[in-house]
C-alpha cells in the first residue's frame, strides 16, 4: 500500500495547486457566475491526463463527461464543479474565493464541496498512472455538472439520453468525511429532495398595523401552516407522507447498529443547544427518518426598533428529506391536500429548482465492500458505513438509468462548514484522500 510520502507528495502538492486555481474560479450556480469558465478550467484538467471529454450544454451550466484507460473494470465518477453563494460574506474569516491555509485546515469555497473531492481524485489517478507505467489499469468515465447546488436540473434527462455511453461497474459519488479520530465514513445512499416556498397575500399592501382586528395577517397564516407540517419529535404529520417508505433491510439495520456514538462530532462542532430524538437513535434517524425544515421565515418588518404594520404578504421556504420509495412530486400533492383541509387553500405552493428522489445501494455489494476494505487499509480505522447520507443529491438516475451501485467516500470533516462561511478542509484528509483514490481504483482493477 502507498504511503503519502515521497512516492506521492509532489501528486498532493500539485492536487492543492489545482484546487488553488479553482477555488479562486466563483462558479456559484444560483447566481450564473464563471460557470463556464470552470467548466473550460476542468476540461484542461482531464485533457491533461489523456482523458477524451465531451462537454454538453445544460440548462444553468455544461456537463462535462470524459473517459480513458483500459480493463475489466469501468469505473464511473460523478462530482461538480459549482459552488454555494459565499453569503454571508463579512463572516469569512480569509476571502471565499482564496484558498487560504490556517493551521491545519485550507479555508476557500469549494475548498470541500465539491472541487477538493475532485482534485484528490485527479491527483490520486495521477499516482496511479505513475505507478503503473503511465497507462490506467481500468476504464474511468467522469461525470461533471456545474448545477448540483441549484438541484442539477439537467442531469436526470442528461443521464437517461447518456445511459449506454455511462454503463460503468461501479459509481464513486461526490463526497465523504472523515471523522476527528480519523475514522473513514462511507455512505451508500442519498436522501431525496423538495424545496418549496409557502406564500400567503392578504392585501394589495401593507396596513397599518391597527386594522389587525379585522384584516387576517399572512404571517400568522403561514406560522399555522408551518406548526402544522411536524410534531415536537420532528415527525412530519401530512397525512399519507409515510405510505410508501421502503422497509430497512437486514444489512442497512446491522450496519447502523455498528455506528459508534451519539452524533457528538456534529454537536459539539455546531453549538447545537436544541436536539430532537433520544440520543442513541441520531444514526437510524439520520439514516432513514424523513424531515421537513424551515429555511427561512419572511415578511414585514425586521430593522431596528418597532414599525406598527400589518403585512400584506409573507413567504416561507421548507425542505423535506426524503428515504426511499417517497415520491418528491406526491410529497408536494399530499402538502396541498393537507393545507387545503386546514383550511389554508389561500396559501400558494411554489416548488423551487428541481427535486431529487432518495435512492440507497445494496451495502453488500463487492463495489462497496471494496471500498470500505479499502478505506481502513489507508486510514487504518475501521470505517463508519451507512446506508445512506442525511443530504440529498442527483444520485437516483445514476442507479436507476445506469444501474450501478454506488458509494460515497471522500475528504470532508464534521465542522467543514460546508455551504457556510469559512469552508475548510484538514490537510492531512486532502492527503489521504489522495492516497484511497490511488489504492481503491488499483483495487479496482485488480478485481
């Protein structure tokens, strides 16, 4: 097995000057901006390393798919290469679009979610051609998007008109973490996805706050509408949300039951004061309990001091998360059904940018039993395995039109700060993600 030192230290060095370049490249999708330089950015990359690349138009940013190597295995990569708004940005503590070392962690946006996941991939295939005489002993095709932080409106169609073109054996997803101990975390599934907003109009403007007593006030409204989606467990209470959740297996049960902790990393590394569950049930929670939050909470006046009004309209946006086999579309048709019935038919439903649906791998797969082999090999720790991520993203048509499993593993950690201010990598994770890509796909090959 490779150690990062001699042998791979100049491949990590020249991994961080990559990601330097791009983190410094602002391709923040819900705003349009350099997404198609980063996308020019990427092809160099690939092109680089003797990779045949594609790139496709999308309806916010190109798709990039590329392929070389030869061998029995054909492996399948997907990661993106757009980023999170930098807001709020005077809460950076170094510029967002800088990749700046600090101790032991490298700070930019991007620098974790998604191009850091990327580069350490590159880096790795780079050692690995090396090792092996320059030639890659199995085939890898890579899929990039430039949309994954606005809900990759493309990609389902893309994947299902592409599906021949991305047969692959095996999908290595975007992401992973690492744990404070240094523990590997692999995930084997996704939750799915919808985001809406909640409107509610009461008046063609704002009144004086005095004619409360006989005009209806859409906060209010809204702040029903919303104490009425969930009980004090956090359990959705829509009546039919629950129908169609696909059972645990066995082996996702087993592999939870494995799980060490209470989820102590995320709470200590939040602040978090308020926890919903009992404490030994935060892995089955995070792994197959369905959830909708608020994101944001609209309307009125919210400066300094009082302004007595009554406003005239509000807004609210929700997520849900979603396990397998929920329907993001129903979940939107049972929401309207269960406002109406409260008698809150005056509330517009809008869904915003495209929903994911949940999808979860086979965990006894030899594709991801491979990697988790793999990745206590490198980190020398037992990896934590779970079925799925508490997160969403595009992974249902990968399984679904490609019909291969899929894993995640990667280099990020509990307080990375992903899609917050002051993102961050450990540069020990960068390294040894470096070194699980060269050993996994060299596994790979080896069959």
């Amino acid at each position: 097995m490779t150690s990062p030192g001699s042998d791979l230290s100049a491949h990590i060095q020249r991994g961080l000057n990559d990601l330097r370049d791009l983190v410094a490249l602002q391709s923040v999708s819900a705003q349009g901006r350099m997404l198609s330089e980063t996308a020019d950015a990427v092809q160099l990359l690939l092109e680089a390393e003797g990779f045949r690349v594609t790139m496709h138009p999308g309806q916010v940013a190109p798709v990039l798919v590329a392929e070389a190597g030869e061998g029995p295995f054909t492996l399948l990569i997907y990661n993106h290469y757009d980023v999170q708004p930098e807001d709020p940005a005077d809460l950076w503590e170094s510029p967002p679009f800088e990749l700046t070392e600090r101790g032991d962690r490298l700070y930019g946006r991007g620098a974790s979610d998604d191009k850091g996941e990327f580069v350490s991939r590159l880096a790795g295939l780079r050692a690995l051609r090396e090792r092996h005489g320059g030639a890659l002993p199995l085939k890898v095709k890579w899929l990039l998007e430039g949309e994954e932080e606005v809900g990759s409106p493309s990609l389902e169609g893309f994947v299902q008109e592409h599906a021949a073109e991305l047969k692959a054996d095996g999908v290595w997803w975007e992401f992973g973490s690492i744990t404070p101990e240094g523990r590997p975390v692999l995930y084997a599934g996704l939750k799915g996805i919808v985001c809406v907003e909640l409107r509610c109009r009461v008046a063609a403007s704002d009144l004086h706050s005095s004619t409360g007593a006989v005009v209806d006030n859409p906060l209010y409204r809204l702040a029903r509408a919303v104490a009425s989606l969930r009980d004090e467990d956090g359990t959705v209470t829509i009546p039919g949300f629950h129908d169609d959740i696909r059972p645990e297996s066995p082996a996702d049960l087993d592999a939870i039951a494995a799980l060490p902790g209470d989820g102590e990393a995320l709470m200590d590394g939040y602040g978090v004061t308020r926890r919903l569950g009992a404490p030994q049930d935060f892995h089955h929670r995070m792994n197959f309990k369905p959830v909708v939050n608020v994101n944001g909470f609209h309307g009125g006046y919210g400066g300094q001091g009082s302004k007595t009004v009554l406003p005239a309209e509000g807004m609210v946006k929700l997520d849900f998360r979603l396990v397998p086999d929920q329907d993001p579309a129903k979940v939107v048709r049972l929401l309207r059904a269960h406002l109406d019935a409260q008698g809150m038919d005056d509330i517009e439903i809008v869904e915003l940018e495209s929903h994911q649906h949940p999808s979860r791998s086979d965990l006894s797969s030899p594709f991801v039993q491979t990697a988790a082999r793999v990745a206590q090999q490198v980190h020398g720790h037992a990896p934590l395995l779970h079925p799925s991520s508490g997160g969403s993203g595009p992974m249902h048509p990968f399984m679904q039109h490609v019909g291969a499993p899929v894993v995640a593993m990667g280099i990020g950690n509990p307080t990375g700060r992903v899609h917050a201010p002051n993102e961050n990598i450990l540069r020990r994770d960068f390294e040894k993600g470096v070194e699980f890509a060269v050993e996994f796909m060299d596994a790979l090959a080896r069959g």
